[in-house]
C-alpha cells in the first residue's frame, strides 16, 4: 500500500465524537467518503471490530 493511500485511510477512518454521555459514546466518522469504492464492500466489518472492544455491547 502506497503512503499516500495509507494516509488517506487513516484520515477518513478518523473519528469525531459527537455524544459522550455515562454508558454512550457516539461517534462520526464524516470524511468515510473519501474512502476508494473498492473500500466499501468491508464496512460492515466495522461493527464487527468494534464490538470486539472491551466494554462495547453494540456498534
């Protein structure tokens, strides 16, 4: 993977926290767009990381 595509999936994977209240934290992702096309069809994989996260019960 080339440097500059590294650093763009690093900045549309970047996340903004917009709610931060005890037991919810929400969090926007806004620039995923600038993720390539060939990106998308492994979203749903995200969830699934997340969820991996100790003391995260839903993404």
């Amino acid at each position: 993977m080339n440097v500059f595509l590294a650093s763009l999936l690093r900045k549309a994977l970047q996340p903004n926290v917009s709610a931060d209240v005890p037991g919810h934290l929400r969090l926007q992702f806004p620039m995923y767009r600038l993720l390539p096309d060939a990106a998308l069809p492994y979203l749903h994989y995200f969830d699934d990381a997340m969820c991996l996260l100790p003391g995260v019960l839903h993404a």
